[in-house]
C-alpha cells in the first residue's frame, strides 16, 4: 500500500514531484509510525465490515481502528467480538486484496489475548491493538497482554496507547500521570507505534464540546494537554514518539462534500501558509486549520471518525516542494558543521544545526506522503482523489 495509491499512475505523475513510497504491515515501525495518516474508525458491530474496510482502502485509506470500546454499546461487545472474527475471516478469503494497516480498539486486557486466539491465522491481518484510557497503572496489563499474544500468535502487534484520562487532564495529576506514562511505554517502545490524543474525553471532563468553527488549540485547557504531551512524549532528539492529532467531531452526509461549490475560505488571510490559497467548504475550515496546528505543534496523523476527513489529512500531510528543498540543503553532509544558509526560494533562513531536527522529520514525510510538484498545492492534491 502507499499513500494515494489509488490514483491512477499518470495523475500521481502529474502531483509528485517524489511519489509517497510503499509499504507494507511488516514495514519498519518507523516507516509505519509516520505514513499512519487519517486513522479512520468504525464500530466493530458493522455487519459488512469487510467490505466496509476494503472500500475504504480504495479510497485512499492507509489505517484503520474496528472499535470494540465507546463507539458501541457494552451489551453489544459480546457480539461485536464475534463479528470481528468472521469480518477478519472474510477479509482472508478475499485473494488479492490489500486491506489497509487494522487495530482493534479493546476495552480489556483479557480481550487482546482472547481475540488473537479466535482469530487463528486470519491474526496475519491485525496490526494491533488500541489502548484506551492509558496511563502506567491501566497500561502495563494491556501492553503485558500485547507481548503474550505476540508470543502465542508468532505476529508482530503494536500498541497504540490513547492519552485521554482525567488523571492527564487534570493540573495536580498531570505530571505524575506523565512521567507514569513515559515509563511504560519507554519500557515497551518496540511495542508502541504511536500515542494518540482522546480530545473528546478531555472535553467531556468539564462539559465542553468544541463548535465546528473551533480547534482543540482554542480550547485552552486541551491545549495545554496537548503542549504537554509533546513536551514529554514527542520529543525529537531520539527518546519521543509519534504523537496523532486529535479527532474531529463535525461531517456532512454527502458524500460529495466539497463539490460544487469550491470557494476561498474565510478563515485564511494573506500570509496563512500552507493553505492561504486553499478553495474549500465553509463547514470545513475549522478541520483544516486544525489540521495545519496539529503539524505546527508536532503532532503527525489524525484520528478521523468519518471517510471525508482523510483526504484533507493526506493533503496536508504531503511535503511541498519548499519544505523538500530546504531539508535536503540542511541536511546536505558538507553542512555537518551548521552554519547558515539562504533558501533556494530566497525567502528564509535555513539554520543547520538548530532545523537539523525538523528537516529529519519532514524527510520521512516526504518517505510517506511524497513531496508535491512546484506548481501543485492543497486544491490540487485534494481534488484530484474527489470521486468523479
């Protein structure tokens, strides 16, 4: 799988300056932890789950989470669990098809070693768990339940640990809870592929509930979680992880959303890159520039409950061909020794030493979203995967 892999040859041709790379379930995690992009969640009580699941790879899913905790009814988890099993049966009987990277999302340790086992072979499939609710006390038997199911199924699992507990939220048990965290999954860092933010928790502790016109960054009291978290945990000198942004409640029915009517949005004034140029819906400017803060904040991926929001993320997951340029010059081996340089664009400074790190990162962007031509932007990116 790669990322707009399901673009014809000739359109990726035409948007690629450096086309996004493929990769497989049993790629490096590195290469995983970043081309996870728009992770999108589905209850795991669908009937048609399978097909469900391969639909949406083609079109343009990479990451999947079936969620066996809020999005269902705890009297339907019992059943759910069931239809897991014969969705993942009959994802195995389809010769020839590639699903995109699958998670469960659990409620209990138990359920990790339970459900490997019923899956049997078809476990091949599973790229691992989500953890909920994560912090040292809840997580170490999870993470102990990940490393005994990998043992007996002989398949590599990863964990990815949601950071959505009031014990992280609140002030006087914010640190404490951090460094808890830090801990185990420093303990089990073979295991974690990434952490994800559970926002709607946060929210929910002080009933709040953003409008569609509002970022998780205007809401303060999650902002500063958010800072925090990647203080401690998104860390780019060798001991961080990848840190996924949070999910974004708003959608429309249609399916067409963005069509046909694209106008400039409000919201981006002159200077507002990358998107100052961006013709988009109304309705999706707070999801836009949330996505453009999660980036400017360190964070990479989303969680993202409905199918129209992964083309936006994959857009504006794509490194431009500015960004490109100016990695590759600071990250030049003659520039070993820092100094300062001019951008080939002749519009910034380019520091080595102090840019070294963010030119790594945007390098292994570029290694799972591509890099964009000169002359292709997010318009072009974004319509170019619309259904015709």
């Amino acid at each position: 799988m790669r990322h707009f892999g399901h673009l014809a040859p000739a359109v990726r041709a035409r948007l690629f300056h450096r086309e996004p790379q493929r990769f497989t379930a049993d790629s490096a995690p590195r290469m995983l932890s970043a081309a996870l992009g728009a992770t999108l969640y589905s209850p795991a009580t669908r009937p048609h789950l399978a097909d469900d699941v391969l639909k949406q790879a083609g079109r343009g899913v990479v990451s999947m989470v079936l969620c066996l905790e809020d999005s269902i009814d705890d009297a339907e988890v019992s059943g759910a669990e069931d239809n897991l099993v014969r969705q993942f049966a009959r994802l195995a009987q389809r010769a020839g098809a590639e699903p995109p990277l699958l998670f469960i999302r659990v409620r209990t340790p138990g359920q990790i070693t339970d459900l490997v086992r019923r899956l049997g072979p078809d476990v091949a499939l599973l790229s691992g768990f989500v953890l909920p609710k994560f912090t040292e006390e809840r997580g170490v038997p999870f993470l102990e339940a990940l490393t005994a199911a990998e043992t007996a199924s002989g398949r590599r699992l990863f964990a990815m640990p949601v950071l959505e507990s009031p014990e992280l939220l609140h002030l006087e048990t914010r640190t404490e809870t951090l460094d808890g965290i830090s801990r185990t999954v420093d303990k089990y860092r073979d295991r974690v592929l990434a952490l994800r933010l559970g926002v709607t928790d946060f929210c929910s502790a002080y009933g709040l509930r953003r409008p569609p016109d509002m970022t998780a960054y205007d809401v303060q009291i999650v902002a500063s979680v958010i800072a925090d978290v990647v203080n401690r945990l998104g860390r780019a000198d060798g001991t961080g992880f990848t840190v996924t942004g949070p999910v974004w409640e708003y959608f429309r029915h249609q399916e067409r959303m963005f069509k046909p009517q694209l106008r400039r949005s409000p919201f981006l004034e002159e200077g507002a890159e990358p998107l100052r140029e961006a013709l988009i819906e109304h309705d999706m400017d707070g999801l836009l520039r949330e996505i453009a803060l999660d980036r400017a904040n360190g964070l990479l991926g989303k969680t993202c409950i409905h199918p129209s929001h992964v083309l936006p993320v994959h857009a504006l997951s794509v490194v431009s061909h500015e960004e490109y340029g100016d990695a590759q010059d600071i990250l030049r081996p003659e520039r070993g020794g820092g100094g300062v340089l001019r951008s080939a664009y002749t519009n910034k400074m380019n520091e080595v030493k102090p840019h070294r790190a963010w030119a790594e990162r945007t390098l292994q962007r570029a290694e799972a979203f591509g890099v964009a031509r000169e002359d292709v932007g997010f318009v072009e990116l974004l319509t170019a995967g619309l259904p015709a």
